[in-house]
C-alpha cells in the first residue's frame, strides 16, 4: 500500500485537510497526465466528498478540485 493512499485512508486531522487535498489534487493530475482519467477521478472523489470539508477551509483548493472532478468527468 503506498503512502497515499495510506493518506487518504486515514483520517485526517482538521488542519491537514487541505494539505491532503492537495497532494490528492497533485496525484490525480499526475494519473489524467497519464491516461488514467477514471482512477484519478476515482481518488479524487472520496477526499472532495469528505464531510469535514464544509467550512473554514481553503476555499481555493476545493474549486482547484471540482474543476478537476469535472474535468475527468
């Protein structure tokens, strides 16, 4: 098991979030670069649905991922 997906497993703490999300953010990109569309929507999804990400948030990094979720379709 690779250290992210260790990552997105866990639950993370409130202040690590949005780090998270943006290593999420970084990966799934990466994955789409490669052909990968699916799975990195796939990895992307469950970390953008996280219940915790409702408010006080970086509201920047959420829009850089439903752009992204939106993208891959």
């Amino acid at each position: 098991m690779s250290v992210l997906t260790r990552t997105i497993e866990a639950a993370p703490a409130p202040a690590s979030m949005s780090a998270d999300l943006r290593a999420v953010i970084a990966q799934a990109r990466h994955m789409r670069n490669e052909g990968l569309g699916k799975e990195a929507h796939d990895l992307l999804s469950p970390v953008y649905g996280w219940a915790w990400f409702t408010e006080g948030f970086d509201a920047g990094v959420l829009s850089e991922a439903k752009l992204l979720l939106d993208e891959l379709g």
